[in-house]
C-alpha cells in the first residue's frame, strides 16, 4: 500500500499530464527493447500519440486509414506472425466498431494483439455523445479471454502498456483525452501496479470506493473530504485491473467495511460495478451504490461541466458512500 | 517440404477423392456447408497439392506459406485436404461437428493442426492475412499469404477496406482467391445484393486481377504461378466456381448452401461422383 503521507501531496496541488503521451512515449521507449513491438493506427495517430513510436521506427508502423475493422485484424495477423501488435484509436470506433473481430480474430485465439482505446468516457467533451464511449468496458470483459485495464493516470498508463508488451495474449485497454492528475511516481507505480491485483491507495474501515480510470483521483479527493467532514476512513483502491478482477482483495473489503462504493466514467451497467457486484453478491453480498454514467448517452460540454453533470465527481462519491452507510444503519 | 509436382489427372482423382470425403463427412455430422465446400475443391487441391510451400509435420513452420479460409464455413472442404495431407488422421473427420471434437464447424486454430485462422464471421480473413504479409516482408521472409473468400464475402465492408489496404503497402505476397460459385444463404448474389462488375471492381482497388474457371487445372495452377512473378501488387484470382459442384441436385441450389443430405443419399451419390 502506498502511506496516505506518500499520496497526499497530490491531493493539494497535483502535476497535470496525459495518459495518451505517456502512451505514446512509453511504445516508442519499448521499441528499442522489444524488437518485434508494432504499432497501427486509423488515422487518429497524432492525436494518441502513436505516432512518436512512428517518427522513431516507421517500418514498424502502419497506418490503416479510418478503418477500424481492418484495424484490428491487420494487428491481429501481425501478432499471428509473431509481432507484438499494437492497435489504436478512440475507444467509440474500436472497440466500438469491431467487437467481432475483437471477439472471433482476436480473443478466441488468443492473439497477441493488444488493443489501446483512447479518448473513452465523457471526458471527451466537446465532440459530443457520438465520441464518447460508455460502454466497452462491457463488451470487453464479456469476450472470454480478453483481459481489460484502464489506468488512472499517465505513470500507470505507462506501467500497463509495459506490462501489456510483455503479457503475452490479447488485452483491451481504454485511456482518456484530457490530462490529468499524475497520481504515481514511476517508482511507485512500478512496484503498486500489477495485473490483476488491485493497488490500495487508502485502507479504511468505514467504507470502500473501488475506483477506476480518471475517477480514481476522484475517489481520494472523497476519502479526503470524508475524513475532514465526517471523521470516516474509506478505503480506497485503484481497479485498474476489471479482468481478471481481483475478487479476494474485493471480498476482504466488502467484509472490512460493509459497504462498496465503485466509481468509473463508464455505463453503470457491464463495467467496474457489474464485475464487483457480481463477485460480492456470490461471495460476500453487502450494500453497493455504482457511481457512472446512469445508462444515458453524454452531450457536448467542457470535460468539467460534464463530470459534474453527470455525477462523476469526488462528491458525488462522497455522497454515495454516506447514503450507503445510513442505508446500513437503518 | 516443397510438395512433389503432381499430374493433373492426379489432382482430378484427388478432388474426386476430396468430395467423397466432404459429402461423408457432412453426411455423418447431420449439418454443415456442403455447396460452398464443393464449389472450391480444386482451388484447395491445387494450392496443398501444388503450389503452396508446406510441412504437414510442422504445421507451425515458421517459413510456411499460409492458408486462410476467410469463408469458414467450407470447413469440410480444408478439414477434407488437412486430413489427406496428413495433418490429422483421416478417421477424425468423422468427428466433425460433435462435442469434443478437434474439428469445429468453423475453423479453430488451436484445436486442428494446419488451420491458420478462426474464421466463421464474414470478411475478416484478407486484413488477417495483410498483417501477416507485413510481418512477411518486415522479416524478409519469402512465404506468401493464400485468402480464400466467398463471393457473397464481397458485400462485407472490411473486405474493401483491406483491399485498399493491401494495395497501399504493395503486398505482392498475398494471392486472394474468390469462389465465384453465385449463391449465397438467401439466393443469388446477384439477387440478394449484386457484385458485379466484380473484376473491375478489384483493379479499381489497384489489384492485379486473374479470371479463370475453378476446374480447370492448368488455368488455376497458370494463375497461382503468375501472381507469384507479379511485383507490388496483390493479386485476386476470381475464380468461376458452380455452387454443389459436383452433386446435380445440389449445384446452383441455395438449398444446399447449408442443408446436408442424409447417410443413405450421400452413399449412392458417392458412387456416381466423377
């Protein structure tokens, strides 16, 4: 666990970056170490940053134009060829696009193709709901052998596409546009962020907010307030892991606190609250409230005025967790 | 292993052979794709038998050329070749379709040694084989890449983006095949959603294009030579193919694009097959 000392100066006035450069500069980094990295993209390569991979080694990267199905299934055959495929574009189009080839191409082989799926969530803002995508982590985890990541900021984006590299197998993982809080130090993240098990930012004994993506950083501006305001410990954990989700750090949660909170930019439904309501209702049932998007579609507005909106705020999680614990007490 | 160069009345005893096998085959499963797996016989005889460079007892040989049925669902027909082969023992087709079996209704890369792709969902077997190719030449590895798609295939979408795409990266390492057999689940092509001009389509995506009739052995294996000597171009071999080919009930029939006829039928068919 990292100590709430160690966390809490960036809770004060944390440094701001994007997880797509730290994408983009973490393949181009690979690429010298890993010889059989390839990365393609649709027309979007600029703007995710696979394209500082592509300045460093162009007879590596591949542009595909807007065509997503085409996308995957050109990173695919690249992996069946024995590369280590990367695919990438805005998470609406792929896996928006193309969840069969994710599905049949990709999963049901168990190809070594990784997909990374940028500009998810509402985040996105401006462009609208057509852009933003609140439902992938749903289909994703549905595919049989397909493991999912979404890092919550640029130093655990850059941990993950480092494990994915080396992983072998096919892997989905969705980062956001706007830059963020950086939560991690590299050190940190090298030693707290492992696939498949969660990393504990807060233990608690009150409450649990299991948090993924940009609402990680939100769910410790809540523990932080909760503490302040209402003398609660809440826990708080970075599932940047939802498949294969770490079911017995969830379980040892529910049963250290009673009540769950789970929190991601994301549909209510499929995502981070599906995969931990489904363990904790077969193993250990306790009172849950999912912070989400509540089965709507976004619209246009700044990345702010759209988290506040549409409740993806620190406290909006706040609140859930209070209502949670008078739910409990009653 | 480079395949023994066979005479042509051979390939014509073997295709004969092959049907044999795929109508016993379906006949014992009770379901499956008979007309689509009959229509490409001789293509797939002619690439196994001829033209491919392969190692039955290596299937994972890394210098191989490679095989992709897009249209899966002509499983029988690969299994029928795979088995003749050697990939697998002949007596495993029996077993296609049933529970536990290493034979799929569609084609399974982990399950059956020789198959390259899980294929079964439409239109995703050229941009397979696109990757491959690029990772052929990135390697400078001499195999080449054989796509065998359905005519009904060519109303997918992707297919087109693949098609610009191979030719945008030159991938004269790939030779695609359409079984131009004219039926599809529903009824014609030509019905159901025309592709014609399909020819002219394909140069217009800057391919080099060869027509030929898919039972005639020397135009197939003239074709496959040529693509090998054309440079910076992919190459499509729109091959003339009759639905059921082979079975007179059965050709031309949308029917049997996906019925199977019964134990008792397929014996005295059999017996007639030329």
């Amino acid at each position: 666990m990292l100590s709430v000392d160690e966390m809490g100066h960036i809770l004060e006035k944390p440094k701001m970056s994007s997880m797509r450069d730290a994408y983009g500069e973490t393949l181009a980094r690979l690429g010298e170490e890993i010889k059989e990295l390839v990365v393609v993209g649709a027309d979007t390569t600029g703007s995710i940053k696979t394209s500082i991979f592509g300045e460093k080694f162009p007879e590596r990267f591949f542009n595909v134009g807007i065509a997503e199905q085409n996308l995957v299934s050109v990173a695919a055959g690249l992996a069946m060829a024995g590369k280590v495929a990367f695919a990438s574009t805005y998470a609406v189009f792929a896996p928006g696009k193309c969840v069969d080839q994710m599905r049949n191409a990709i999963a049901y082989p168990e190809v070594n193709m990784k997909l990374v799926a940028s500009h998810a969530g509402i985040s996105v803002g401006p462009d609208g709901a057509s852009h933003q995508e609140l439902e992938d982590l749903a289909t994703m985890r549905a595919i049989p052998n397909m493991k999912v990541v979404v890092p919550s900021d640029p130093t655990s984006t850059a941990r993950l596409v480092e494990i994915l590299a080396r992983t072998r197998g096919p892997f989905y993982m969705r980062i956001a546009r706007p830059n963020c809080p950086i939560i991690y130090t590299p050190e940190q993240a090298t030693k707290n962020i492992n696939l498949g098990k969660v990393t504990v930012l807060r233990e608690g004994s009150d409450a649990s907010i299991l948090a993924c993506g940009l609402l990680v950083y939100e769910a410790l501006l809540a523990a932080k307030k909760l503490a302040s305001e209402d003398s609660l410990s809440v826990a708080v954990y970075d599932m940047h892991t939802i498949k294969p989700l770490d079911a017995d750090a969830v379980v040892k949660t529910a049963k250290a606190t009673g009540a769950v909170v789970t929190a991601e930019e994301h549909n209510i439904m499929g995502g981070l609250g599906g995969a931990v309501a489904e363990v904790l209702s077969e193993r250990y049932p306790v009172m849950m409230r999912r912070v989400g998007t509540m089965d709507t579609f976004g619209e246009s507005g700044e990345q702010a005025e759209l988290m506040v909106k549409y409740g993806l705020t620190a406290n909006n999680i706040a609140n859930r967790v209070l209502e949670l614990r008078g739910a409990n007490q009653r | 292993m480079i395949q023994s160069k066979k005479s042509i009345d051979e390939l014509k005893e073997i295709s004969k052979n092959t049907r044999r096998l795929i109508l016993e085959t379906l006949a014992e499963a009770k379901s499956g794709h008979p007309g689509g797996s009959l229509s490409a016989v001789e293509l797939l005889v002619a690439l196994y038998y001829v033209v491919m460079r392969h190692d039955p007892k290596n299937p994972q040989w890394l210098g191989r050329d490679r095989f992709i049925l897009s249209k899966g669902h002509a499983a029988p027909l690969l299994y029928s070749v795979l088995a003749q082969q050697g990939y697998f023992p002949i007596d495993q087709l029996k077993t296609l379709r049933k529970i536990n079996s290493m034979l799929q209704g569609h084609p399974d890369t982990k399950k059956t040694p020789g198959v390259e792709m899980c294929a079964g969902s439409e239109g995703v077997g050229l941009s397979v084989a696109i990757g491959e190719a690029l990772a052929g030449k990135m390697d400078k590895k001499d195999y080449r890449l054989y796509v065998m798609m359905g005519d009904g295939e060519m109303e997918e979408g992707q297919i087109w983006e693949a098609a610009m795409c191979a030719s945008k990266y030159r991938l004269d390492n790939i030779t695609a095949i359409v079984d131009r057999n004219g039926i599809q689940q529903d009824g014609l092509t030509e019905q159901i959603m025309p592709i014609e001009p399909l020819s002219a389509k394909w140069k217009a995506f800057n391919w080099n294009v060869i027509e030929v009739d898919g039972y005639d052995f020397e135009q197939i294996l003239r074709a496959f030579e040529k693509a090998k000597q054309i440079r910076n171009k992919p190459t499509v071999i729109i091959a003339h193919t009759t639905k059921g080919k082979g079975v007179e009930f059965m050709e031309w029939s949308p029917e049997y694009h996906g019925k199977v006829p019964d134990k008792k039928t397929v014996e005295s068919i059999v017996k007639q097959l030329k």
